[in-house]
C-alpha cells in the first residue's frame, strides 16, 4: 500500500480537521436556536458554508461557531445562506410542460384544489407555477400554499421582483413549457426590475413552516419540491416524502424530482410514475 506524503496527510487532517468543525457548527445552531441542518447532504451544505465565511471574513466554521452563538442576526443570516437557491423561471419547461398536461385534469373536479409549494426559495419557483395554474385551471378557486422553514427568506421571496434583463430568457422558457400567452401579461415594469401581477399573489398563502421537522397541516392535490430533497440526507429525504404521503389526497400528484432515494420510496408506497422524472401519481 502507497503511504502519503507528508503534504498528503497534512491535506487529510485539514479535511477531517474541516469537517468535525462543521459538524460542531451544525450541533451548536442546533442547540442554541433550534435550527437543525443535521440531515443535510454535507457536500452542498459545506460549499455554501465555505462561501458564507468568506462574506464574512472569517477562516474556519470554528470561528464562525464563536461569533453566531451570541449573535442572533447574524444565525439568521446563515440560515438563509445555508438553504438560499437561484432560480430561473421555467427553469425546466420540459417539466412545466408535463405538469401542465396533468393540471386540469388533475385539479379541475376539485370545487377549491389547494397546491402545496414545500421549501420555497426563489420567487421564480412559486410564481412559475402560479401561472401555469392561471392558464390551465380555475385559478380564482385555487389556493397555493408556498412554505419555507425560513422566514424572513419566506418574506423576501413573497416581495421579490425579477430583474427585466431576464424577460426575453424567461419569455423563451415560457413559450418552451407550453405556455398560452405572453409572459408580459402576468408582469410590470418598474425601472430595471419586473413585479409580478397582483391577481397571481391573491390566491398564494405564504407560511413559515420546517419541513423536516413540522408535521402535516392540509390535504393538497398537488405538491410539489422539486430542487430540495437532493440536499437532506436519504433518511430526512423518506421522512419528508413519508409527510408529503400524509398530505396528498387520493390520486394527487407530487412533483418532487428525481433520485434514487425517491424512486425507491414512490415504489413502497405504491406510487405510479407519470411519463416525466420527478411526477408520481398516489394510487388511492
């Protein structure tokens, strides 16, 4: 067997070094305020803990440990950091355009269909979907619930504007997923950003709410998580689909991507998938 190098066990012990840092970190957040990333994939989570630092100035999680035990702003802004995701409107129109196809048949017997946003972290996500519901179902009857365990990120992605830069892209993703009108009808300009119309935030419910450790609160038809399973750990992951389970009615749909975590899982509990990675219809 190779033994390593004198820089190859140094670089070892940095890494194990880093790495036992970060899980005191995780404990300590845990501890002092309640917050739990105990369950999250460490990759992801180190990458954004990593970039945090450096906004901050610091050089190791143990120094951050230091400063946010005492300071409660500055936990909050690590939280944010820890589950802030960039999205694109219609990022996936492939996906869009399979949903689309189940929406009205899927929620249009229902007198008032509720749809269940879990983990929201970019307006992008929710308002994306809040117009494909204005086109294919009775939006007027629908209520969309959008949920994040943080919220003053819950806040800012309820006021968020998009930038007007962005408009031809997500007029091109629009018309990819399928979509019946322009873009511009669900938007306004104000300077160099674009606000989203008010009669599409009327039927939206922002709460927060923490997915891995709330229980279930409603019934929905549809739910959908697409872009957040992939950063908890396989067991949070079954726990959160064992809650969407609990959650959906007979029937319903969840769009909540593709692994292998939940393909095993929809399998279980007898899911049928529906044509597109990530859609899985409840089967009674």
């Amino acid at each position: 067997m190779k033994q390593m190098s004198t820089d190859e066990r140094r670089s070892a012990e940095l890494e194990a070094l880093e790495a036992l840092e970060i899980e005191l970190l995780l404990e300590g957040l845990h501890r002092r305020y309640g917050l739990d990333f105990r369950e999250y994939e460490r990759e992801p989570l180190r990458r954004r803990l990593l970039a945090f630092l450096r906004d901050q100035g610091l050089n190791t999680p143990s120094d951050l440990l230091a400063r946010v035990l005492h300071d409660a702003s500055l936990c909050n802004a690590l939280g944010r950091a820890l589950i802030a995701q960039q999205g694109m409107l219609f990022d996936e129109p492939a996906s869009f355009a399979a949903l689309r196809e189940l929406a009205g048949p899927l929620l249009g017997s229902y007198p008032a269909p509720k749809v269940w946003i879990a983990e929201c972290l970019c307006p992008e996500e929710v308002f994306g979907l809040a117009i494909l519901l204005e086109e294919e179902v009775h939006y007027e009857r629908t209520l969309v619930f959008a949920t994040c365990s943080n919220d003053e990120l819950l806040q800012q992605v309820k006021a968020a504007s998009i930038p007007a830069e962005r408009i031809a892209l997500y007029e091109e993703r629009y018309r990819a997923s399928g979509g019946r009108r322009s873009l511009g009808d669900y938007l306004s300009l104000r300077g160099d950003r674009a606000v989203f119309a008010d009669h599409l935030r009327s039927r939206i419910i922002w709460a927060q709410y923490n997915l891995p450790t709330d229980s279930s609160f409603n019934e929905f038809q549809l739910i959908c998580c697409r872009n957040r399973l992939a950063d908890y750990q396989p067991r949070l992951q079954n726990r959160i689909l064992g809650l969407f389970h609990q959650s959906l009615a007979s029937y319903g749909v969840m769009n909540v991507g593709a692994s292998g975590v939940v393909e095993a899982a929809m399998r279980r509990m007898a899911y049928r998938g529906l044509g597109y990675a990530g859609l899985y219809r409840r089967m009674g």
